[in-house]
C-alpha cells in the first residue's frame, strides 16, 4: 500500500525525527511504499494568498475555496501545492506527525491542509464525510505532548481528548472521506528517561504494523441526517461530537 | 478599556473586511482605544522556526516552549512577536476574527499563536487556566463560516459547535486565562444577499458594544481539579469539554 506521512518538526535530532525514522523503517519493512512530505525540510509555505491563483475566475474578490476549484479544474495550483494534492491522491494511509502546538496542529500543517485539501479535489459538490473525495482512505494522527494522559481523559483539566481533537478528526479527516483510526499519541516526552522514549518508539512501531487492519473510529454517515443536516429521529450518534444529541444528556450550559 | 483586533484576512473588500471597519468604529465610539494586528497587511510569518531565537538555551536541541521563556526572560524574542506580546499584555479583550478554515483558525492566525502566546508570558510555573498570567482579560472569537448554523448544533453533521471550538476556547484562550465569550459567529456569508450581510455587520456592532458587559463562557476551575488534573468526586463538570465525566453520560464509543 502507499503511505504518506506529513512531518512537522525541525529539528533533525528531535524525538518526534525519531519516530519518522522508525516509520519509515517499520513500514517499508512491511513492503509499504512510503513518501514523506518533511514540511519544515520543503520550507513549505503556510500563508493562503490570493496570489496563490495565477488565473483567477474572480479576480477583484478572491474567495479561497472556490478558486480552489477553479485552479484543480484548469491545472492552475500552485506547483508545490499540486505536488503535495498528488501525493495525498496516491496514498492509501495518510499519517499527520507532529508536536502537538496549543492543543492542535502547529502552523506550517494547517496551512498545509488549508492549501492541499482543496475544494474540487478532497471534497465538493456533495462529496463530505462518507461520501468525501477521499473515501477508501485511512488517516492517523501520530503527535507528541507535553502534557500528562489523565490531563486529557474525560474528566481531565484539559478536556476530553476525543473532543479535542474532533475538529480535525471529524472537520478534516473525516470531511474528506477518510476512515480515522485512534490517534497514536506520546505523551509527556520531556519528562521521560532514555529507555523509556526508546520504548515509546517501539511502541509506535507496534502501532504502524495495524496501520491496515486496526479498526476505524466510528462516526455518523451522511445517510444519518436530515436534508437540513440535523441527526434524524431515531438516529444514535456514534460519536463524540453529536454527544449533547443522546437521550437524557444536555450537557453545560450551552 | 484597551481592545486588540488580530484579523486574518487577505482581502480589503471582503465581508471580513467589513466587520473590522466596524468592529473599530463600534469600539472607538465607545470610547476604547484599539489596535490591530492585520495579519496579512503585516505579512506575519507564521512559522515557528529555531532560528527565531539569536541566543537559545540549549542550542543543540530547540524546544521551542522553553527557548519561548528563555528568550521571554532575556528580552531576545523576535522584534515582531515581542511587539505582538506587548499588544496582547496591553489589551483588556482580545479579539480573533477570521474567516474560519477547516473548522480552525488559518494557518497565519495558528502561527499568531504559536509564536506570541509565548510561554514564561502567557503561561507557564503554574499559571494556567483561572490562574492564566492572561487572567481579568476577555477574549472573543468572531469568524466567517460556509456552513449553515443547523449543521453546528448539538445534533449536526459537523458536531457541536462547542466541541468544535473547544480546542481554541479552552485550550488557547482559556489555558492563558482569558474570560472567553461566547463567540461571534457570521454564518453562510456567501449565500447571502447584499441587505442580510449589511444586517450582519450590524448585528456585530450590536454585540461588540456588549464586549466588557456580557456573560463569559462557564469552565471549572484548576481548584476543581485533583492532583493528578482529573475533576474532583462531587464537582459537575462546567463545559463541554468534561461532558463524559457527567453522571450517567458515557457517551458513543471510545
């Protein structure tokens, strides 16, 4: 299968270099094809710019997505842009790896999904969540924090994680059509000895050999809502997002 | 009272555009003093990069958190993020308006973040959360979005607003100390006509004269919590964030 995993940390002495090299290995090792996008390596360039469209369909009031569309549509992206759009349409596993920058995706990575997964190509004209563009695909989420695993349980100081991270999850990855799997997290990296980061390493290799078999995180289809985009009667969420959606839970103040 | 606008759109004749030029004579005509940060017109480079810092700690081995408070301690932070830092310690609300990008902040406005939310300025030694070193301030989100307001609540196909948001609620804004507002939410611009537009502005400048008035978001406090940063027997979950830890909630699978 082919995988692609996008990287996001510049130092090539770092603990997450580490657990890039040792998915490359783990993967090829497993007879993978592997490509890598090393974004700080790239200088790849974050900012949305309307001068990203060299041929605007309307040039006095550029509106990102749809001259998006406009550029897949005529061949007009951005080199680099197109470059990285095809080899997110190459990939069977797509692995977003990267230190875990305010509880989210540091800077250089959302701009790189505010720019790859471009409107006409990952999703458009009712191609969202199980129906998106992608569909057929796997995405993980691979990230390092600083912080400690009973922060972010659900009753943790920091929130729930799988709320945190439904943004992404659901608003990128499973907008798009991917089937997510769990996120591999490692946590706390600072505090930890030498033997036990190389254990964290092993341990995410471990993880990498299910990248094709472990099981999807569940969400609502498309099928599940209304023409107004409402969970239809009856209907249970599946995930955490529609949660206040459960019987008898209204949750906090809203 | 003192009031910083940080804006992350590139076109001076956008909808976004609009809602700033109002936000600042609102505000102004309040007697407050603003600044902005436009983020675009400052061409802010969002990128997190080692060599922001001239004189690191470590320097055979950035973190970039910890060279933040190194250079934080020794005045050596970059001459355009320590003036951003010297407007966020300035102002006594924060607003972050943005048209919203993959249920986030773009990639320019991460970077904001990232870079100016410094820790050893805005957090750090155990100042998080109610005891934030940002803590008295309030801050708001005020953005853009493509997407009908049916699709944002408890049961709609992109999940609960307030899950969506909680990631930059609590743990940007929130983390830091700020009291956050409910945000401002300018839903389906691009489906709307000339005189409904014109009505959003003005419901903007209705709400913004509210800014040091309104009722804050509710969140449980770091004294709610144990030790080991999980809430104690006996206190209720205040947020959405903690909705799993609710009597007889457990929630879809996880």
């Amino acid at each position: 299968m082919n995988v692609l995993i996008v990287f996001a940390h510049f130092d090539a002495g770092s603990f997450n270099a580490s657990l890039l090299t040792t998915a490359i290995e783990t993967l090829k090792g497993q007879g993978h094809e592997v490509r890598v996008s090393d974004l700080y390596a790239m200088n790849f360039d974050p900012v949305t710019r309307p001068t990203d469209f060299s041929t605007p369909e309307n040039p006095d009031h550029i509106r990102y997505d749809t001259e998006q569309r406009h550029a897949v549509k005529t061949g007009t992206l951005p080199a680099d842009v197109q470059a990285e759009l095809d080899k997110l349409m190459w990939c069977d596993a797509l692995i977003l790896q990267f230190p875990w920058y305010w509880f989210g995706l540091p800077a250089i990575m959302k701009g790189w999904v505010d720019k790859v997964f471009a409107m006409g190509a990952a999703y458009g004209q009712g191609q969202w969540y199980n129906r998106g563009a992608l569909k057929g695909r796997r995405a993980m989420l691979a990230f390092s924090t600083g912080c400690f695993p009973s922060m972010c349980g659900p009753d943790g100081i920091n929130g729930d994680m799988e709320i945190i991270l439904w943004p992404i999850q659901n608003g990128i990855l499973r907008f798009t059509g991917f089937d997510v799997l769990p996120p591999h997290i490692s946590h706390s990296v600072n505090y930890k000895s030498h033997d036990q980061r190389r254990q964290m390493i092993d341990d995410y290799a471990t993880r990498l050999r299910g990248l094709f078999d472990d099981e999807p995180l569940p969400f609502n289809d498309r099928e599940d809502f209304t023409k107004d985009w409402r969970l239809k009667p009856g209907i249970t969420p599946r995930a955490v997002g529609q949660i206040r959606a459960l019987p008898g839970v209204e949750g906090p103040a809203s």
